[in-house]
C-alpha cells in the first residue's frame, strides 16, 4: 500500500486519540473550576446494529460498519444500490454489462467475477438473499429501521459468499402504539411515488400487526431515435411494493415474528450508449456483415448518451414474494433460542441490447417466459446467552439453505457470428441448484471479569463449517442438455481482540476469513480437471479505533480501520487448455492481495451544524497465477469493481426559527469517486470507468407550525452532471465498448403526515 496512506491513518488515529484526551482533560478541568457551570451538549446519535447476530451499538462493535437510520436514508436520498454506494466508504454499484437493476454490491474489491457468484450479499431481516434478490432496488428502501453495511470477510456469522461482507436491512418492527404515516413526492420527469406506514395493535403487548407499501412511476431520462422503436423512454421507473407483518408474544418469553412481503416493478430497461467499436473485431469482422456500425457509432458520440438506437426491444420486469418467520423464546435472562426460516420466489424477465445499436451483435431477450428464476428457501437456528457470570457472550447455530429453481435462465441471444449464420437467435437454458449447511459458533470474553487490571479488555472467537452442493445444466439451441456437479467442505474464522480505552473509546485488532462458493463449467467432461472450480477465500487482519468524544461542547466521532486481505483460489475467466484446445472458463486463476484505510468522521461544532466526512482508499493487485495462460490475460490488470479513492462529505444545518415554527434544516452532500475498474483481464481496452463527484442537496421542514406535516425539498445531481455507472468492454470479441449512464438532474417535493403518538 502507498506508504502515505497508512502514515496518514496513523496520524489520524494519534490525532484522534489526542483530541480526545484534550477534549476529556478540559472537560475535566472546566469541571474543576467551576461544577456549576452546567454547559450543554449534543450526543451523536447512537445506532443499533445486528452484525453479531445480537442488536448493540454500532461503536462497540470491533469491525467496520457503516450504519443508517431511516431519518439518514431520507436525507441522504437513498433510494437504489448506486445512491447507497455513493454516500458509503469502499462500496460500488455494479452494472456492467447487464440492467442495472440485475447487479450488485461490491465491497473492498468483492464483487462478481464474469462466472462466478457474488462476493457481497444483502440480508433482509436477518434473511440471506439468493442468487436472485430484489435489496437494494428502488422501492426496497420504505419503512427501514436501519440499513447496515459491513465491510470484510463476514465468514463465520453470515456464512458463504461474504468475502466483501454484507448489506443488512432491518424492517421497522410493529409495535404496540397506534400509527404509522403516508407520504406522497411528486418531481421532474413526471415523477410521482407514494408510501406509508400503519401499525395496529390488536391486543395490548400480545399482537400487533404493521403494514406498509410503496409506488412509484416516472417517465425516462434517454429516449430511443433510432428506426426501430422511436419515441421510447429507457430509464423509467416503475414499482409497487408491499409489506404486512406480525408479532405475537402470548407469553412475555415467547415472540413470534412474521414478515410477508411483494415486489413488483416493470420498466423499459437501461439507456445504455456505445462510446467505441473496434473495426476489425470478429471472426469474420463484424463491420463485413453490418458495415453501417461505425456510422451509428459516430452518431451516437455526436447526439450524447441520452438518446440512442436500438435493435431489440428493451423491457425489465421483476416479480417477488418472501415469506419470513422469526421465533424467540426467552428461556432466562441469559439464555434465548431464536429460529429464522423463509421462503423466497423470484421471477425476473428482460431484454437487453448489449451493443446499443441497431445492429443484431449482441443481445438477450426472453419473449413470453421469465429470463430467470429461483426459489429459495432458508432455515437457521440460534442458541444466544451469557455465561461466565456474564462475562462470556456467546452465538451457537446451524444453518441449512436450498436453491431450487424452476428455471433459473431461459433467453434468445443475438450472438455474433453465430445468430447470423443461423438467421434467428441462440436459445439458451440453463438451470442451476444449490443447497448448503452449516455450523457456526462465536464466543466473546470480556477479561475484565478474570482482572480488574484489564478492565474493558475483550476476546473473540468464531469458526463456521459449510458443506456446499450445486448442479447444473445448460443446453443452446436444442437437447441434450449439458449438465455438471460440485461438492466442497471449509472452513471460516474470526479472531479478535478488543479494548475499551475509556467509554466511548475502542480500539481492535481482528483476524477473519470468509469463502465465495465453487462453481461448474458443465461444459467439459466431469474428469477434466477443469471441470470444477474451488472456492475463492479471503483473509484478513483489520486494525481499528472508535472514537466518540467531546472538545469543549462540540461533539465528535471518528472511526477508522485500516485492512490487509490475502486473497487465493480467485475466480477468474481465462483461456485454459481442455485435451489442447484452449477455451475460456471459469477457474482458479489466481491469487492476490487487497489493502486499503477507511475513515468515518463527524463534527457538531455548534448544536445547529453537523458536519460529517468519508474517506476510503482500496489498493489491489494479483501476487500469483496458476498457469500461463492466466499469466498472459490477468499480469497487470487492476481487480474489477474498485474505486481506489471514494469519498463524501456533508453539511446539516438548523435554521434558527423559534419552535412553533418547526424544526428546518438544510442539507448538501458532496460525493467523489475515482476511476473504477471494470476489466476481468488486461486484455480490456477500456479497463476503467471515468470518476466522478455529485452534489446533492435537501431542506427539511419537520413538525410545520408544530403539525403531524413534514415537508421537504432536494435535487440530486445539482450540476447535471453526465457520469457514467457501467461499462461493457467487448472490444476485442464483438467489437463494442458500451457505458450506462447515472440519473441527470432530478429534483421534487415531498409531503409526509405521520399519525399516532
């Protein structure tokens, strides 16, 4: 790692440090001279996490997190996977080369290699996802009690597939208080969405129910000008989501907690622009059979990227349903049993014109049938207490999950040169099943209980055993179908230490690793040695401080983590030699490292300002290949999916009006993110996306004349800017480099009436 970043974390850490023993030395003194001085102070606020599988405070939790409220996710406008990336340290949102809408999260570099499953996953009430999930999506962000992302391997609590770590979202839960609230927002491109919120309780204490929903419709930013379909609009939006809920609690031990929940969203897809084509790409060259493709490429640099051409007629239409069930018994007050099954049905459907041209090259559509689909289900035990006389904290359980599509992929491509020659498109099917079990246990011992001379000392100790299973099977254009199998058995760790300086001070050394699950080329013969891929792994040591502290009556928090992750058996699609023949596949190319240094700070320096900044510096690089053949594409290629600089900083202020006129506040936000890496291989001739910086800004008016009525107004986007947010580099195969673009402009107001105490 560039030797200034760490010294610069080590500086921050000494300076943090010593700001807070200035600040608790003056406090000290001030009280000295004069204990009647009573000077007030604002507190940051607190929030309650579920990392460990146990709610707690996120500041006393010895790993990375990066934490909203649901007051946060309103004023930060996060409302999709790219708003929340924007605003988080060493997270991106990924859509390369598919909608947007059918990618992910990628944390510190771990994100989904071209063939291999994703190295970050999102939870949904304590809920894994499965291969298909719907976190993250406009209208997922209704009625939250917190959003949590945590950074790092998260092997041995939440299991396969966490390398990066995880995306928590916890529900608001119902309550024994009548309420709930309805909002209505209405914004340029004729944009108009609605949600709301009602709690119920039908028994005092004993049943209480709570249901919400959100709707939206938007017309699109980039318009079709092309021959085919003009007038369409690409990048609408359109959603109805919905959510009931129960909580039972016949006895003050026993909690039964149900969670049904629906989505649905149908939009015309992505505007995505092609920026570059390589004029001899293909075997024969694609210019050969469509000669006039570098002419749509010159008119579509010179008309920009929100109006395009195209030849297939996009759509993207998604269909979820999720059924979760969560009961606790309280046998003592140190001892609960918690067991959490669901079950999930995702069907999703699209068309997607990967060339962004008129020309038939490459695309994907599913007329008439989902494009993927999977159901999912989830069962997990837990056995929680404290031991020790309570100085042994303890997480004991099992976890068993099932993958069973009815057809995970179903879609006719155009696939140059062979669609060509056939004179149709490709069809293509393919079906995928996994299933898995685990145990999992961890341990945390505070040693303050064996000495008071390591008083706020603390220990930690995890380990998870998974047994993974998959199958597969693809057939193109007719039978049979090819299909394959793997089995794999490991392990994940954590081990850690922790010490509480003084309250609200701690510092951390942790050590963890987590797997990304094996994979299948079924293609090949069961005996090719290449037939089945390993699962990739991540160590990693993180070395922390939390900080929250006072310098005279100004409040402030600083959290910073510096990491080291020693990455081996990594996934990658690289030419390999099958009885001769060099084919690419999926395989276990390489291995590598990824170090960085993230930093979270806040300031009140007066009660009515709160300033808040993110900082996060991801380096990666591969140390090893495993043949020559990888050598040649993967030698001094960056990972995918890594900014290696991202950052934010923002500003609230509390207007000074008397309190029968309401709580204002305004707030801007302003965002920075390098480069990203998109490229699988060096062989990319466009290996990154442009960087760019946002400014958002908000004014909320809370309480109006002391009313149930909330009113708001932001604009995202301020400066209109034109930035990029995926990238298909298909330069050297078909021929084109495509790029989907960020929302322009988009500003609205918002409406809230809450009811209830």
């Amino acid at each position: 790692m560039n030797h200034k970043i760490w010294l610069f974390a080590v500086v921050l850490c000494i300076g943090t440090f010593g700001a807070w023993r200035v600040g608790a030395q003056t406090v000290a003194a001030s009280g000295a001279a004069d204990a009647r001085v009573d000077a007030p102070k604002r507190d940051l606020e607190e929030i309650v996490v579920t990392a460990r599988r146990h709610a707690e405070p996120a500041q006393s939790v010895p790993e990375s997190i990066t934490a909203y409220t649901a007051q946060d996710v309103k004023t930060h406008n996060i409302t999709d996977q790219l708003s929340l990336a924007n605003t988080t340290p060493s997270m991106v949102s990924i859509s390369s080369g598919q909608p947007p809408e059918t990618g992910g999260f990628a944390i510190r570099g771990q994100g989904p290699a071209f063939g291999a499953t994703p190295g970050t996953i999102g939870y949904f009430s304590e809920v894994p996802n499965g291969l298909l999930t719907v976190e993250g999506r406009p209208g997922t962000f209704y009625d939250l009690a917190s959003v949590q992302v945590l950074k790092g391997p998260q092997g041995t609590l939440f299991g396969k597939n966490a390398t990066g770590g995880n995306v928590l979202f916890e529900p608001q839960r119902p309550t024994d208080k009548f309420g709930g609230y309805v909002q209505a927002q209405a914004g340029n491109y004729n944009d108009h969405e609605f949600e709301g919120a009602l709690n119920l309780p039908i028994i005092e204490d004993k049943v209480m129910l709570r249901v919400s929903g959100a709707f939206a419709r938007r017309d699109g930013y980039t318009r079709d000008v092309g021959p085919n379909y003009p007038g369409k609009e690409y990048d609408n939006l359109g959603y109805e989501s919905f959510r009931a809920e129960s909580l039972l609690r016949p006895v003050d031990a026993l909690e039964n907690y149900t969670i049904y929940r629906y989505y649905h969203s149908s939009d015309n897809g992505p505007g995505t622009s092609l920026i570059a084509f390589n004029p001899i790409a293909g075997t024969p060259p694609v210019t050969a059979f469509f000669p006039n493709v570098l002419t749509d490429l010159s008119q579509q640099l010179a008309r920009g990227p929100r109006e395009v051409a195209y030849n297939i007629d996009e759509y993207d239409t998604s269909n979820y349903d999720q059924l979760i069930n969560t009961t606790s018994y309280t046998v003592s007050d140190s001892f609960k049993i918690k067991n959490i099954i669901s079950y999930s049905k995702a069907e999703f459907s699209y068309g997607y014109d990967y060339d962004a041209t008129p020309a038939p090259i490459a695309g994907q559509t599913s007329p008439g049938t989902q494009t993927e689909a999977e159901t999912y289900t989830t069962e997990e035990l837990q056995l929680q207490g404290r031991a020790l006389g309570d100085g042994l904290q303890y997480v004991v359980g099992g976890f068993l999950d099932r993958q069973w599509p009815k057809e995970l992929s179903i879609g006719e491509f155009d696939y140059f040169p062979a669609s060509v020659f056939l004179g149709k498109p490709l069809f293509v099917e393919q079906y995928q099943g996994t299933k898995s079990r685990a145990a999992f246990a961890q341990f945390t011992y505070d040693l303050g209980k064996l000495a008071p001379a390591v008083e706020g000392l603390s220990v930690t100790a995890g380990y998870r055993y998974t047994h993974d299973e998959l199958y597969q099977g693809s057939l193109i254009l007719a039978p049979p179908f090819v299909t394959g199998a793997g089995r794999w058995n490991y392990g994940s760790y954590t081990f850690g230490v922790d010490y509480k300086v003084a309250p609200g001070v701690l510092t951390y050394l942790t050590a963890r690793s987590a797997f990304k699950a094996g994979g299948v080329n079924s293609e090949l013969p069961a005996t090719s040695p290449f037939g089945i891929f390993q699962p990739e792994k991540l160590k990693d040591v993180e070395v922390g401080l939390k900080a929250d502290f006072h310098v005279s009556d100004m409040a402030a928090r600083t959290n910073i983590d510096i990491f080291r992750g020693d990455y081996t058996n990594i996934q990658r699609t690289t030419p390999v030699d099958s009885n001769g023949i060099l084919v690419n596949l999926t395989n276990n190319a390489a291995k590598g490292l990824i170090e960085g240094v993230e930093w979270e700070g806040t300031l009140l320096p007066i009660p009515s300002v709160e300033l808040s900044t993110l900082y996060a510096y991801t380096e990666t690089k591969y140390t090893g290949v495993t043949t020559a053949q990888a050598a040649l594409v993967l030698q001094g290629a960056p990972f995918p999916y890594v900014s290696k600089n991202k950052g934010s900083f923002s500003a609230r202020y509390r207007l000074p009006f008397a309190a029968s006129v309401g709580d204002l506040g305004i707030m801007g936000i302003y965002t920075y993110q390098s480069p990203q890496s998109i490229a699988q291989t060096n062989q990319t001739v466009f290996p990154y996306m442009p960087g760019y910086s946002l400014a958002n800004a908000r004014l909320d008016w809370r309480g109006v004349f002391q009313s149930s009525v909330d009113l708001s107004a932001f604009v995202t986007n301020l400066t209109n800017k034109t930035y990029p947010i995926g990238q298909f580099d298909a330069y050297n195969s078909f021929g084109f480099v495509t790029r989907t673009y960020g929302p322009p402009r988009m500003y609205g107001l918002q409406v809230k009436y809450s009811f209830g105490p």
